[in-house]
C-alpha cells in the first residue's frame, strides 16, 4: 500500500476533526428493535427526544436480533455508542461485571425512579447499583376458557389448592387442564420459573440463577413435587413435546385444553385462531406459599449507557426523556407491550390492562429462565425441564444433570 503524503494525511485529519465537530451533539443508539413495530417505537422516542432538545440528534444503528447478541461485546469494548439496549437482571451482569456498563444510580434517585419503577427496581439492580432504565415488559399468566370455566360452573384459581380443584373438574370433563407446546424447550422454563418464584421466592430462585444453590437442593426438590401434582394426573397434554407453543394453541381454542400458561403475545394467536376476546380471561399464576411476596415473569428490555459513550450527558437527558410516563405509553402502545413507569397511561386493551396492574404491583419481577441463567446453563435447563414434563420419574437423574453443568459453568 503507497504511504501516503505528509499533506494528504494532515488534510484527511482536519476533515476528521470538522466532522467529529459537527456530530459533536450527536447520540449513537444501538439497537436490536428490527421489526416492524419496535422500529417504530424506538423512531417514536427518538423524534420526541429530538423535539425536545432540537441540539441533539440522535443515530439508530439497528441490528438483527442474533447479530446484535454476537456484537455486543465486541462494540461496548472497541467502538461503544452513547445508548444501547439490552435485558435486564442476570442477563447484564456480566457487562457489569466487565465494567461495560454506567451506574446510573444518581438518576434513579434524583429522578424518582424508585418509586415509579419500583416493581422493575431489583431486576435493575447489581451491586447495590442500578445499570439503565427499563424501557418495556409484558406479563406472563394464565389464560384460560372463560366459556369453558363459565360453563362448569369453576372460578380461575386463586390459590394452588383452587388450581388443582379446577385441573380435576376439566380432567372429570374430558378436558385436559392445560395445553403446552415444548419442542422449543422454553415453555416448560415458565412453570419451573413460576413454581420456584411461589415455593421459595424472589431471591431464593435468583441465587439459584446465579449458580449458589444446587439443583438438587431440597427446595429445588420441592418445586418439583409440586410440579408432581400436575404432570403425574395427566393434567397437560400429552406428548408436548412434539408440539411448538403455537401449535398447541388450537387445543385451546377448540376447547380440549382449558388453560395456558404463557406470555401475553399468545393472546395474539389465540385471537387469530378463531376466540373471540370474550372466551379467554386471565389470571396472575396462583398463590402457593402467601408468605411468599408476589414476583412475577416479565421478561424486561432496558436501555443503557456504555461506560466510554463519549456524550454521557446527553445519554442522561436521553434517558430521562424515555423514563416520562407519557413516553413510556406512546412507545409501548405502539409495540403492543407494558410501560414499566407505573404513572403510565393504563393500556386500553383488557389483557395489557391486567398485566399493567399485575406488574406494577409486584414485589419482584423475573426475567425468564433463559435470560437470567448464562447460555449454557439455559440450554441444558430448557432440555431439563422438557424432559421432566414427558417423564416425571426420571427427575432425580435430570436435577443430578444439572448440578454437573452448574458446577461447570459456574466455575469458568
């Protein structure tokens, strides 16, 4: 390659210097919000922000969703924007840990999002720090046939012994209790996820994310003998595993199935399958222990400050605007999601609505198996928990398995 001369390196510099000038107001945001409606929704904020400090512009750098997890690491270290999205909880710690990430803490306590955010606050938290700004999340629950139900003559469980009456009479009936679909694996995460959350609690189920309880802990036993008490009677559809969640959904609908514990973008499916709005109800998972304080699954996208963004001060103003009430419903209307500033406009949607009340009103919020545990120990949880549901009586060999990746993984 010819060196170039002393005169053309000199003007290449000043024309690099104008133009670090000229974008010196400018936000880099990097973001995996590549589909339609998300992509406009982050556009959404982003003009809004724009209107309100006409000084700064702001950049989106969009990535699809699988590229952007393989990049991530890669541009925090070498090329970090001003703003970046990512998950919440166990799923930033490591950034955090690598010292990627800026503690925003200040803002959180200067801005009142303690009290605004406060059912987001822990899955926010590390270190006694908080780490962004939780931007959207939606709930997880039971649906079920509210026909059905009406039908029978049964009222949606409340309590673990009311869940079990009901699973009877839909069973006595010719009805299985609950349709599952895992050849995904992640379904079956939603009922180890929850059934934990009701045994043992908030922080019990985040230090076993964290890799400091063993999974054949006797509390770890006893989610399982709950979980007994559904998949030994029969009380989901057999064969799951040969079923993706979506190809379950028609049990539902054709009433062969009574209800389905999922994530609320099922409603979506359920609707497009032939229900009307009218025969599905919804109900938070029941109550197992009461002296166990509510958490919930809510899967939660955040957005935060690189630690070498190059406009921290900006990224702050940025952050602040995100975190309005107002903000938080115009964005989240348009991706068919939660706000998570509970001083939020409430949904008009009857289901969104429920969920808005559920998640601000809990104590703790989860973040989905495979996003609070590292890769490895999510993938063999997944296949754990899928095997468990197509053969109960192999569970001690399955939890064995995963105290051996546990302790491997957790180790490195």
């Amino acid at each position: 390659m010819p060196r170039l001369s002393r005169k053309l390196v000199l003007g290449a510099a000043l024309l690099g210097a104008a133009a670090a000038a000229a974008h010196a107001d400018e936000l880099v945001f990097n973001t995996d919000y590549s589909d339609p409606g998300p992509k406009a929704a982050i556009a959404a904020g982003v003009k809004g922000f724009e209107a309100a400090y006409p000084n700064i512009h702001v950049k989106i750098n969009t990535f699809d969703h699988e590229g952007y997890k393989s990049a991530i690491f890669n541009f925090l270290s070498a090329d970090p924007p001003d703003l970046a999205t990512w998950y919440a909880a166990n799923r930033m710690a490591p950034f955090v840990k690598d010292g990627l990430f800026t503690d925003v803490t200040a803002l959180w306590n200067k801005d009142g999002w303690n009290q605004a955010f406060a059912s987001s606050a822990s899955s926010m938290t590390i270190n006694g720090r908080k780490w962004g700004l939780p931007l959207t999340y939606y709930q997880w629950g039971i649906y079920y046939r509210k026909d059905l139900f009406h039908k029978l003559g049964i009222q949606p469980p409340k309590t673990w012994k009311e869940l079990l009456a009901d699973c009877a009479t839909l069973k006595a009936h010719g009805i299985t209790p609950f349709a599952i679909g895992t050849k995904a694996p992640w379904p079956a995460a939603g009922w180890f996820d929850y059934l934990d959350l009701r045994v043992n609690g908030y922080a019990f189920h985040m230090k076993l994310m964290a890799g400091k309880v063993a999974y054949t802990d006797p509390r770890v036993e006893k989610v399982f003998d709950y979980w007994d008490q559904l998949t030994k009677p029969g009380y989901f559809i057999p064969n799951s595993a040969s079923y993706a969640w979506q190809e379950a959904v028609p049990l539902f609908v054709k009433g062969q199935a009574g209800m389905y514990l999922m994530g609320n973008f099922a409603v979506d499916v359920m609707k497009s399958a032939g229900l009307k709005e009218s025969q599905i109800g919804f109900v938070p998972f029941p109550v197992i222990n009461p002296k166990v304080p509510d958490a919930e699954e809510a899967p939660t996208d955040i957005v935060f400050i690189p630690s070498h963004a190059k406009h921290k001060a900006d990224a702050e103003k940025f952050l602040a605007y995100l975190a309005r009430p107002e903000v938080q419903s115009q964005m989240n209307k348009i991706l068919g999601q939660l706000p998570t500033n509970k001083n939020a406009k409430l949904p008009d949607d009857p289901f969104l609505k429920a969920g808005f009340k559920l998640l601000s009103n809990a104590k703790d919020l989860s973040q989905f198996y495979d996003r609070d545990a590292p890769a490895q120990m999510a993938k063999a949880g997944l296949d754990g928990f899928q095997h468990y549901m197509m053969n109960p009586s192999d569970r001690q060999e399955i939890l064995q398995h995963l105290d051996q990746v546990e302790k491997e993984v957790y180790s490195q």
